[in-house]
C-alpha cells in the first residue's frame, strides 16, 4: 500500500486535479487511510470518488480484474478530459 504524505499531497495540488479516484485496501487501514486523504486534499476544489475493492486488496484481485479496474479507470479519465465545459 502506497503511504500518503505530505510530498504526494503537494503533487496532487499541483496537478490540480478535475477528479480523484482513490481505489484503497478494503479493510480497516484502508477505510482510515481515505478519510485522511479526504480530509487533507478538503482544500481542493475537485471531486472525489471511492472504488470499493471486491477483495480485501488490489493484490488479491485476479489478473483479469486488475486489467479491467485499470481499463475503467483510463475510460473515467479520458471522459474527464473530453469534457466540453471544461470544467
């Protein structure tokens, strides 16, 4: 599991982000570990979404499913980029 501190929270700042996509352990640390991020990144002005993992981890997802959160994900932030708002 990837920490979160104060140097990724900075890099997220500074891509300013339209959208975050946390896709976290489902388990207890990965539940406090959301609320944390939530809470430092409150300063932004973008959205947040959770994915709730079918296992306890990314690691216990099959291979197949692991290709297909990555394919969803690419598919989320591609419809994020073709956003004629522009928002």
């Amino acid at each position: 599991c990837t920490k979160w501190n104060a140097r990724r929270r900075e890099k997220v700042f500074k891509a300013n982000p339209k959208m975050i996509l946390l896709a976290l352990d489902n388990d207890e640390a990965g539940i406090h570990a959301e609320e944390a991020i939530r809470h430092s990144v409150a300063g932004l002005k973008t959205s947040m979404a959770s994915i709730r993992l079918p296992g306890k981890d990314l690691g216990s997802l099959s291979g197949v499913l692991r290709e297909e959160l990555r394919r969803m994900c690419a598919a989320f932030a591609d419809a994020l980029s073709d956003d004629p708002e522009g928002d």
